[in-house]
C-alpha cells in the first residue's frame, strides 16, 4: 500500500460523505482497464490532471490508497479491486436499469437478462419464455449459455437478474438462493459411420484412440469425464480441442473421428440419429445439481420475477410427472 488508512471504520453513509459520484465509478474502471492514468483520462474525455485530482481527492477522504503509482502506470490494490468490483456492479445495474425504463416507454414488461448452462439451455428455459410470453408478449428476454464457473461471477456483478447453474467451488454460498432443480445425465457423441458407431459396448480404452472436443480444463463435465478415466486408470486422450460451445464440438464430431461428451438433453435435441450416435456405456454417468440461483439480496424485477415463477411452476409439474410415472 502506499498510503496508510488514517481513518476509522467507514459509517454507512460513507459514499455521502466523501461525495462518490458515477464519475469515480467510471474512472475505476477506466483505471482498470487501462492501468494509466492518461489512457483511461482519455478514454473518459477527461484531461490528466482533473482525472488524477479526482482520484486523490477521493483517496484522501477515504484515508486509504487505492490505486498503487509505479513507472509502468497504475494497478489497483487490495481497497482499489473491492471499488473495482461494486463499480462494474453498479454501473451494470443503471444499464439494465435504462434498458427497463425504455422497454416500460416502448409499451412492453421490462428486460429479463438469464445465465444458463447448456442443458436447461435448451429444454426447460425455453418453455418458460415461451409460457411467459403468453401474459407479457412484450417481455424482452435475453439468454447467455456458458459454463458455471463463467456465470456466478457475471451473476455477481450484475449482468444476468438470474442463473440457471450451479455454484462453482471458491464461491460463498452465503451471497446466493439456491433451488435445486436436478442431475444432468451425460453421454459420448460419435458421428453416424464412425469406427465405434457399430461396436455393442465401447469401452473407454476405445475411445481415447479418437480425438475429443471437450469444455474447458476446469468445467464440471470435463472434471466428470477426467475423473471417470482415472477410476479406470486410463490416460487422457492425446489430442483434446477445449471449448465451451456444444456446436463447435458436434462440428468436428460431424466432420472426423472425433468424439464428445455432452448432456442427454442437449443430444436427444441437437444430434439427428442420420448424422450422429449416442455411444452405448455400462455406467450411467452424471454431473452435480444445478438449479436456479438468485442473489440473497437481490429484488428481482416483475418480469424477472414472472419468469421465475414459470420456471418453478414447469419444475414442480416435472417432478411431479416423475413420481407419479
């Protein structure tokens, strides 16, 4: 640090006090961004000089430095990544929040922004919008599939009103509601007239003789899958093409020996038995719950809310089809 807090703790009004405005929320971002001072002056049409002003006044009402001064530029520090953080957070809910307002102006029921992994992706999420949209025909929904260790933080920082995954390890569970909504079943995806397609019972030394295209080092479905070879002391394939995106990888699939590994849903949807095989296996492999995330105290806005709702509404009648089944 290069400055030492000379202050108490903060009391709750303490953005008041020391005049933060949407200026310094910008700036830090800027700052961040760029790491210089000019640069990000720049790019905020500010001069220099009223930028590194309105830094260290801001510095100075808070006893504390927050951006650490060296010759290559600025870096935030420890208090500097914290303003970071609840800038982008702020400043992405003032969007969403002007797109509500114009969404109300324009006549229609407001902005819904969801992150989701693949599966519910592509089955149950589009049945509530489309449910949804029977009450609020004017409702903008906008959907972004990723894999969970990409959406919790983009949750946190205000991009999606909800989430549609699961909570990663690293992440407090204490800044969420969780409802569970259930397993992902997995499989292994070949195309029509690969080597396997007409083996009875493939196993996994057969298998990774074949090129992959697997989700990233780090995602669920990829540890699934590394750990599935471990248990049977097999090493990985040789050649492994990372991606998160599922038609990337029924593109190679369909057009070489390579091999995939995606959920049951997203295959009985997206892999047309013409083109493509669901390889058999002796084991019925699955990943962890997801289920839909909201932040603890976040207040969901009505079409939110309503979206929600429907969501919960076709889980239940699900669960319930199920049991009774």
């Amino acid at each position: 640090m290069t400055r030492k807090q000379t202050m108490g703790a903060l009391p709750p009004d303490w953005f008041l006090r020391v005049r933060l405005k949407l200026r310094h929320l910008q700036l830090f971002l800027a700052l961040d961004e760029h790491r210089n001072l000019h640069r990000a002056a720049a790019s905020l049409s500010m001069s220099q000089p009223a930028a590194s002003k309105l830094l260290g006044d801001l510095e100075n009402q808070l006893g504390v430095a927050l951006f650490d001064r060296h010759s290559r530029g600025v870096t935030p520090n420890w208090y500097g990544e914290i303003m970071v953080r609840h800038a982008r957070s702020i400043l992405s809910e003032l969007h969403h929040t002007g797109d509500e307002l114009n969404a109300l102006r324009e006549g229609n029921a407001g902005v819904v922004s969801v992150g989701t992994v693949m599966a519910p992706a592509v089955t149950l999420l589009t049945s509530a919008i489309e449910r949804v949209h029977r009450d609020l025909p004017g409702l903008k929904v906008r959907v972004d599939v990723d894999v969970s260790k990409a959406l919790i933080p983009r949750l946190l920082e205000g991009e999606f009103d909800f989430a549609i995954t699961r909570i990663p390890e690293g992440f407090s569970t204490e800044h969420f509601v969780f409802e569970e909504i259930g397993e992902e079943e997995i499989c292994f995806v070949c195309r029509e007239g690969h080597p396997l397609a007409g083996k009875t019972q493939p196993t996994l030394a057969d298998m990774v003789v074949y090129p992959w295209s697997l989700q990233p080092p780090g995602a669920l479905m990829r540890q699934r899958v590394e750990h599935l070879l471990m248990q049977h002391d097999i090493e990985a394939p040789d050649r492994i093409v990372d991606t998160p995106d599922v038609l990337v990888s029924l593109a190679l699939v369909a057009k070489s020996d390579t091999l995939t590994v995606t959920t049951r849903q997203v295959a009985d949807l997206l892999c047309a038995p013409q083109r493509f095989r669901i390889l058999p296996f002796t084991e019925t492999l699955s990943v962890q719950p997801y289920g839909l995330v909201s932040l603890r105290k976040q207040r969901l806005s009505p079409g939110a809310g309503a979206l929600m709702s429907t969501l919960r509404e076709i889980i239940a009648h699900q669960r319930q089809l199920a049991i009774s089944g």
